[in-house]
C-alpha cells in the first residue's frame, strides 16, 4: 500500500454522493465505485472523476487500487458489505447504524481485529473540530460537573409507506437514522448508560415514528432524548453542569457552533464551527491516521464503543418493539 489510503465506495447512493464530495474537496483519493448495477456505478464515476467502476461488490473489494471501503448500502446490509470487504484485506469505514444490533457488530469488530485492519463507525459528528473542542473544554471543567444532557433529531421527512425511511425490512424509522445521533452523543460525554428508558409511536407499516428517550448513570447523571421522522424541530443540544451550560446550536449534530455560559447565564465563549463543505472528511481522516500510526482504534470513537452503542439501540428497540424482518 502507497501512504496514501485509496477509497473505494461500496453502495452510490446519496450519503455517498455526500462522503465523497467532501473526500475530494479535502485532496483524499477515492479509486473505485462498486454497485449491483453497473450504469449506477458508471454515473457515480462519471460524476467525481473516479477512475475504477464495477458493477458488484465482490469486483470492488477485489480491487488491488482500493484500501478502504466506505459502506453506504441500506441499513441491514451494512454487515455483509463490512465483512466481505474485511474478508479481502480492505479497511472498513461503515455509514451509521454501523449494523442493525450488537450482535452484528460485534461480529464485524472480531473480524476486523483477526484480521489486523480498522474497522470504524461513520458517526461523522463526533470527528468534527467543534465536537473535538468541546470535549476538551469538558475535560477542562469549563462548566464543572455536567450531569444533563438535553439532545434531540427530529426531521420532517418522506411519509410514503414505500420510501425506506417508512420499511421494515429495510432498518426503516427514526431511531437508526436519526436517533442514534443523540444516543451516540450521550456515550460520548457520560459513556455507557446504566439505565435505558423509551416510549414510542409507530408508523401505520410498523416502524418507530417518534421515540423519547430516557438514559440513566449510577452517579445521578442524565440523558433526555427525542427523535421523530416526521415533525422538525430545531434540534439543539445542551449540556447542563454545576458551573453553566453549553448550548450547541440548531442543527447541533452538524458543523455549528455552540457557546459556552457560566451559572448566571454569561456568555464566557463562543466556539466556531465552520469547516470546508460539509464536514464528512473527518472521519476519514481519523481512519487514514489510524492506518498510517499502524492502529486499529482511536479515542474518538473504538470499536469497543461503537458495539455498546448498538446495544442500547437494542434496548430501546426491545422496550419499543421495533423489529426488524432482516434481522439474523
């Protein structure tokens, strides 16, 4: 391998489209496009400049030009296209939900680990500079002993029982793709909940519609969290300490800025958020590093997390019964 890492995209579809803008933009080499249908593959291609089209999955990850693999197929083949590309030698980077449950991305870390490559969860937010700056102004006690975290994701979007968003047999619903936001967010400031509380409305095809969410620590601490695919919300975050707050501005899991208030409500500082396109560069960056240190986790977000995060998800979806047909 060049020290360079070469990208290959597994799944054209519009989180793609959106990744790989921002690859370019910030002088990454993306090498290859794989799809089950080759004219989709060729149309990507055309469209970013990328050298290597095939029309299959299997032809991708056998690509000898390819080093990592961005998943961004539907939510339940994340695993069989995480796995074949582990299996033929390739660094893995998978859209968020990294799977469907624990189990199958405990199955994916294993494999990963056997086979000495990283394995890393797109939760693109958690690279960007202003969540790294947040966290160290936490670390720094800026506003003392953070005990609430207030986060939400809720969007108004397609209602239609045939778009995916609205399918069971395709991960369908708020929790996984607009939930985990929130969920993932509260692993990374308190860490692994010790309680887990929801209540859920679904959809007339059976998927979660709007879901709240309740997480609890030993300690005292809380997490209160709402998602819902069809009403939107401002969506601000809120950290909540003994000595101020942080709020993180609408659409706070994007590149924002947030601001930091002492316990009468003074601002002390304003944090930007800005960054070059969208932001998605981040996580490959972190995967590019980690493969250049000769690493297969970082701080930001190791496997190990990605894999509890997962389990909460599936306590939720337990307590709400959101099922899945796809489901092993």
């Amino acid at each position: 391998m060049s020290g360079r890492v070469r990208w290959g995209i597994l799944g054209p579809g519009g989180i793609a489209r959106a990744f790989t803008k921002d690859l370019l933009l910030a002088g990454h080499t993306v090498t290859a496009v794989g799809s089950r249908s080759e004219d989709s593959a060729r149309a990507f291609a055309d469209e970013f400049g990328i050298p290597n089209v095939h029309g299959s999955y299997d032809n991708l990850v056998s690509d000898a030009e390819v080093d990592a693999i961005y998943v961004a197929t539907p939510h339940p083949f994340h695993v069989s296209g995480a796995r074949l590309a582990l299996e033929h030698g390739k660094h893995v980077l998978v859209e968020k939900p990294f799977t469907l449950n624990a189990r199958e991305a405990e199955e994916l870390v294993t494999l990963a680990a056997e086979r000495n490559l990283v394995v890393l969860e797109a939760m693109w937010t958690r690279f960007l500079p202003h969540m790294v700056r947040l966290r160290e102004l936490l670390a720094e006690g800026v506003i003392g002993e953070v005990r609430l975290i207030q986060a939400d994701h809720d969007q108004s979007l397609p209602l239609d029982p045939s778009h995916r968003l609205q399918s069971p047999e395709l991960g369908g619903g708020a929790l996984l793709d607009l939930g985990i936001y929130p969920v993932s967010f509260a692993h990374d400031i308190f860490g692994v909940p010790d309680v887990i509380h929801a209540i859920s409305t679904p959809t007339p095809t059976g998927v979660d519609r709007s879901t709240s969410i309740l997480l609890g620590w030993a300690d005292g601490r809380q997490a209160l969290l709402h998602t819902a695919l069809d009403m939107a919300r401002p969506n601000r975050a809120v950290l909540m300490g003994t000595k101020g707050r942080i709020e993180i501005e609408p659409t706070w899991y994007n590149a924002v800025d947030f601001t930091v208030y002492d316990a009468d409500g003074t601002v002390l500082q304003t944090v930007s958020g800005a960054v070059d396109g969208r932001g998605m560069q981040y996580q490959a960056a972190e995967l590019e590093r980690l493969v250049a240190e000769g690493r297969l986790e970082g701080d930001i977000l190791p496997p190990a997390e990605t894999v509890a995060i997962m389990r909460t998800l599936d306590t939720i979806r337990e307590q709400i019964g959101l099922t899945y047909p796809s489901e092993r």
